[in-house]
C-alpha cells in the first residue's frame, strides 16, 4: 500500500523506559490501608522524604517523564484530585484531568464503571479513582491493566489520606512508636479515623477516642483494637486527652447525624480546639484534621507551631508523589 | 520610556520553531472523512504507527514541545477530550482543557462560536473543537488561522472516530481489500457508521448491514456505494452475516428510537453479540464497536481475543497523535 | 525502623531553583492597579514583549520549569482561565487546572476561602484567583504564603485585563503620552474602563467619556483625573469623538442595567461600530473591546487593520507570561 519510505519520526534504538526499582509495589494498585505493613510504610515514607527534599530544591523533576496519570473523579474533590495532579506535575508527567465531567458524559451514556476504566486505561499508565459507591475501585483493578490508585470509594477506604497522616505524625513527631494518639469528633462515620487507626495498630501506640456518645468508634474496629493490645480509651471530653496528647487528630462532626440540632450544636462546641484547650495540651505535640474543616479547630489555633494540618496537607503531596513513582517502578 | 537596559531572557537567535514535513497537512482542517483520499490515510496510518512503537517503548516524546493544543468542548465527551489530551502530552504538546466550562462562562455571556474561537486561537497552534451544532467545525475554521480538528459536529461528521476506526482494521487484519465487513445495530443515525463506510468505499471491500427495518443505512448513502460498485446486502440477522464477516463493526441502538418500547426490547436481543454468536465467526475476524456499549456486546465477548474494541481505542489515541503531528508540520 | 538504605532517587547537590531577578514583584501579590506605577509598568511591558517574541519564535520554553501554578476560579472564565493556564504551560510550568469544581466540592462542605486557599497553596507556587466577592484576593493574600494574582474579584478589580489594555496601546501606537482616548460604552460599571482609566492617569492623555446618560463615569473617578489635570470631556455620541480618537475603547452595555428595554434598543444602536463609523476614524489608531462583545461592534470591522480587539487577547498572554515570571523571580 504504502510505496514510498517516510523520513523516520525517531530513533526508538535509543531507549526503552522501564522500571528501575523493584520494590514491591510495581504495577500494584493502591486500594487500602490493609496492604501496608511497617515494611512497605517505611518505604514509602522514606521515598515521600526524598520526594519533599526534591521539591523544596528543585521544584520538579524528571522522574516520570515518560509516564501519564488519569486522574479520574466521579465525584469532584479538589483537595485530592489537585494533590495527585501536582504531585504527577512535579515529577514531571503527563496527566489527564478528568475531575468534573463523567459523569454528564460517558456515564449519562449508560456507560459502566467498568467500561469506563478500560477505556480510559488505554491513554494512561495509571489511574487515580474517586468514586461514591464502596468497593468501586477493587471493581476496577479487577478488571484493568493498568495500577489503580484509590482515592475514596464512599464509606469504604481514601489510603493516600490514611497514609499521609500517619506519614505526618512520624514526619513532625520523629517516630510513631511510643506516642498517644487521640482522636477526636464523628468516630463512627470517619473514614479517615478507621483507616489511620488501623495503620497505627500496627505500632506501639496509645489511642485516646473522644466522641459524642452517639459518635463512637465502631465495636468491630474497636474490639480488634484490643484484641491486638493496643492500650485503648473513651471519652467525651477533649479536656481528659489533652494534657497528655502527642497527636490530637481532629475531624469535622457533620449537622446531618444528629436530629436533635439543639445537641448538635451542644456537642460542636464541646469539641471545639481552641487557643485556650491548646494551652493545657503539651509543647512538643501536633493537631491535626483531614479537612476541610467547619469551625471544630478555631482559627486563632493556626498561628500556634503545633497546628500541623497545613503542614499535613503538604505530605499528602509527597506521600503521593512517592506512591506514583513506586506504582510506576521510578522509586 | 524604558531608561535601563535589562538582562534578556531569552537567546533567540538559537532555535526558531518550524514545520519538518511537507505532507500535505500542514496547516489543514481536518473536518471530514471526504478529506481522506487512500494516500492521505496510507500517510497518517502509518504515521500512527510510529506514534505506537513510541508510546509502547518510551511512552512520551517531546516531538510537540513548542505547541499549544486548546481542547474545546462544548459539550462533555470524556472518552474524546482524553484521547486529545493523552496524545498531545504524550508528544510533549501543551494543553488548555475547556472540557467543560465554556458554556457556562463566554457563551452564557451570550458570546459567539467564532468569537470565542477567534478568542482561544490567540493562546494556542491548533483547537480540537466538539460543538452539538452541525457545520459548526466548518464554521469555526472558516474564520479561524490555527487548523481546526473536528471532534464531533453534532449529527455531522467525527473524522478522527471513522480513522481510528479503518486504522484498527488494517492494523488487525494487516489490510483492507477484499475483506468483508458487516455493520451492525443502528445504521440510520449512526455516524460512526456512515463515515466509516465512506472511507471503506475507497477500498474493495464486500460491505453487509445488519439493521432493524427502521433504521436501514440511508438511502443516499446506499446508492452512493451501489454507483461505486461497491457490493452491498442487507439484513436484520447477525446470524446471516457472522460466518463470513472478518469484522463485525457493532453500534448501539438507541431506545429513543423506538415508540414502542416492546419493539425495542425484541430488536435489542436480536442484535446482541454473545460468545455463542462469537462461536459461530471465523477465526481471524475482529468485533469493533466505537463505545460507550450498553449491552450490544455481551461482556463474557471481552476475553475473546477476537474482541478489538479496547485496542480500537487505544489506536484512538495513534490516530490522534499523528493527525496532531500532521498539522503542525512535525509528522 | 528503615534498616536498608535505598538507593537515592535524586542527586540534589546539582541544583538549586532561586530567583534570577530583583524585580520588586518577587513574591509579591498582583492585586490592584494602583500597584503599579510607570517604572513597574515599563518593567513588565518590556518583559512581555520579550515573551511576545520568544512564543513567535520558539512556542516555548523552559524559564517556569520548577514552577507549578494552580489557577483556582471560583467562578468559571473562560477567556481568563485559558490565558493563564496558555502562559503558564508556554513557559514550561506545571498548571494545577481548578477552573470548575471548587464550587461544589470544597466550598459545598462549608469551607472558608482562607481555608481552600492554605490548603491549595501546599500543592504550588503561585495562585490565581478568580472569585465573585470583591475583596476575595486581598484576604487570600493576606493569608497565603505564595503570590496570589488577582484574576477578577467581582466588582473589584481585573489588574492583568487592565495592564494588558495599556499594553496594546503602547504595542499598536508606540507610546501612551499624548494619545486621545475614547471610552464608550457603560462607563458606570464597567471594571475595566475604571481600571484603564486609573492606570491611563499616570501619562499625558486625553480622555473622552461616551455613555449614556445613566452609564457615566462614577464621580469619584472623574474627580481623580480632574485633580491630577488630565483633560476629559464627556457626550453620549460617538460621533463626538470618533475624527480624533487615537484609542476607542469599547465595552459592553448590559440590558439589566435598563428597566425600560426600549431605552435600551435605542441605547444599543446609537452606540455600536460598524463600518461607516469607522470609515471617519483616523487612519493610524485602534479599536478595542474587552470582549466578549455582543454587537457593539459589527463584525465587519473585524477585518479592518485598525480592529485591535483579537491583538489585544494575545497580548493578555504575554501580559501574564511576564507577570508569572516575575512573580516567581525568572523575568
């Protein structure tokens, strides 16, 4: 058909990218908490260490040059999918953002989750999923090629968030073994709070629970606690975990769990971190919050040094950056 | 005005960015399959095929590193703007994605089509235009100085869905006359199927259209192959066509199409494709099908590896880059 | 805890990113017009010209490598979004792409704007922000650590539009001082006559307000250019002004500024542009639009050389090439 030689595009003999690193996580998926032991989260901490130090000289890199992320967003959550697009950018790859409209396209089509993700692995070398329906991200690396990053499926897991929690208390703090952790407001319904808990499980921890009596941490959760013999405690007062407190992690406690709006806003206040809680708690300590925050940590509270949620938004960055590069075999 | 010298940015005298090939592209609309004569598809086919080995051994180049893709969608199409967008990061290109909000910002303004693109041409060398306005691709190029790619004109023209299409046959087959081709589902409304059977019409190719009676090829369409001394057969049974086809190019067929939805309900499963259809196909054939599917194609059809309609996406994305390339003189 | 020492992934000692120039805008926020006096505005209309010759010559290129801009639009613009994001990119920076869904992500959980902003700010270098309260980049300013660009707040201010106004005046004419400037339209309202008009101020011009009776320049404004001796003079025809413009500024006259729609239709024609209008225009001056237009002016004048709206978009580009470079320190 073709009669006549073309000039050549490239000189494809010069180079085959290829994994450099064989570290456990090439081409997995990232699905949840449960497949990090203490080995795997060294690593990656270690790697999110080298990341930070990268960004704060250089900036970006070239790491992942030849790699393309989708990052794929049934649902919008800026926080999240402008952390991994950075994170991708930084590391100097390709990303497909597609973080608002599938879901007036393809899916308003009739068009599967499934479908969706196998079509859309075909441009990309990894895949970022938020979906709300529980377990939609196990469904789609069941299916694809490519590694699947879950970013939040519903009530089900967010480990990138679990993991740069537990990547900033080691960050701030220097080690995670030893300290006393207390978390604090919507125990029940907080993904956030069940997937760090089970991360710091694993360690030698102290775990202090403060809730509203209606908000507590869920019994299996909390029965695998103690059958572990992490040393654990309830309370509904932020004043009995203070004082002693290496870690306060705080999250939001949301109107619509309550029916009673005269108990909600009772209970919002008797949670609320303020300079005059912060006073009692100990100097070298940090406070934390996934965010976004609705009025649980005052903002006078971000002035003070231990206010570490900003800071914890950082690591999310570079927890992400390192998971990109080891799914891809670059770190 | 300006009293002192500063230190310049940039050496110009360096490099000056400019077209590497002659082919006839250069600075071209691509607005219709009728553009596509067989040398024209010889050339950008087998210009996608460089693009393939270089995706497949490096992943990315930076064969577009001084262009500037705008990506403007004025209704959503993910699968799409994607494509567009991997093939231009894939080729080093920058991209603007206006994937969704132009219609809710210039255009709510009560902004023109050739305003705006008159507008976006100022920041970029090339626009990927999707409007649900026949013409409107033609129009925009009318008036435009940067090539206008047509993703989608409404119930026009999707050239690039027609190339990618004939370039998955020829790559899968390994050419393109004397094959049997039969199209099957909605071959009325269906635009992937009308451009597709004009650019297969260039070739000696036996075309069967499998169809319920309502929604039969168009009869301008149909006499135009019949003048070319195309062979043509009509049916409404996979089954007369499956034995003998070497591509089986599947479409949906939209409820709203039908009044009466039990007619639908029939015709639907009449036209399914399942394994025990697939059984009954020649060994070396391929089932095609432009996406999003919704039950034309049984998913168990998948792991047949005679199922291309993954792989057709993926030559979506050659396609893309090579048309990108072509334009802009670098392919 | 990490017992293995991995092999590093980065060699750091090579490389510092750090500013190249002692500008006066290194990290500093762009928020205002009043910021910038005549050697700031010869600074940076000398950089963009460079920026203008370099995208002419190259497309682009490296100097915002280590850079990454996250472009955060509270309410989409298309137009604006699309020039910053085209600067960013043409400059080799990484763009964190927030043109949509912050709305209904962040902010639908209660969010404060300070907050999404510290937050965001963890992920890059610079913001741009675009948000419909009046105030908007000012607070985030006050509370971000990366330069905010203000890219429109409401009723506020539009300070790139505004420079990159006075940029195509001293590009099409070769100077600013002795120049006839006509504004027309709605003098009222419009943020960017006020804005034009503040910065034209500071050099010898004169200006001519057009507008109908109920749309003229505010008060205070007025006051202001009498006190500094600038000459004005106010009509409501263009014909009043059109021999002797160097510059006519034309802006949009919104129907909801009218209760009586007839007085608008009147309003409307007696202020639109065409041909015959132009035809008693001086040769060597300009006609400019903010855009979008709806009918001020006829379409054509688009072809007429003196027609400098569509020059007067592309030099937004290079207006905010110069201003992100300068921000970061690398112009």
């Amino acid at each position: 058909m073709i009669t006549q030689k073309l000039e050549p595009l490239f000189k494809l003999e010069n180079y085959q990218r290829q994994p450099r690193f064989q570290n456990g996580f090439y081409q997995q998926d990232i699905l949840s908490v449960n497949q990090f032991g203490k080995e795997n989260l060294d690593y990656i901490f270690e790697r999110a260490d080298e990341m930070k130090a990268m960004a704060h000289q250089w900036g970006t890199c070239d790491l992942l040059k030849d790699y393309t992320l989708a990052c794929v967003f049934y649902e919008p959550s800026t926080r999240t999918s402008s952390s991994f697009i950075s994170a991708m950018a930084r590391l100097g790859g390709k990303v497909i953002p597609i973080t608002e409209g599938i879901q007036y396209s393809s899916v308003s089509k009739g068009e599967s989750l499934i479908d969706s993700i196998l079509t859309l692995e075909q441009y990309c070398d990894v895949i970022v999923l938020r979906h709300s329906e529980i377990g939609s991200s196990a469904t789609a690396a069941k299916y694809a090629k490519v590694p699947i990053i879950n970013a939040g499926d519903g009530a089900g897991e967010h480990p990138t968030q679990a993991l740069l929690d537990l990547y900033t208390i080691q960050s701030e703090l220097g080690h995670i073994d030893g300290l006393k952790v207390a978390m604090v407001g919507d125990l029940r319904y907080g993904r956030t709070v069940h997937s760090l808990t089970r991360l710091l499980s694993q360690y030698d921890v102290s775990l202090r629970f403060v809730s509203p009596e209606t908000l507590r941490l869920p019994m299996d959760l909390m029965n695998d606690l103690i059958d572990k013999g992490i040393k654990v405690r309830e309370t509904n007062k932020v004043s009995d975990v203070i004082e002693n407190a290496d870690v306060l992690y705080v999250t939001r406690i949301q109107k619509e769990r309550f029916t009673d709006l005269a108990q909600y806003e009772e209970v919002k206040n008797y949670f609320e971190i303020t300079p005059e809680v912060m006073a009692q708690a100990k100097e070298k300590m940090i406070v934390m919050h996934p965010l976004p925050r609705v009025g649980e940590i005052h903002y006078k509270v971000d002035r003070d040094p231990r206010a570490a949620y900003f800071r914890q938004v950082q690591n999310g960055l570079y927890i992400r950056m390192a998971l990109l590069a080891a799914v891809l075999g670059q770190a």
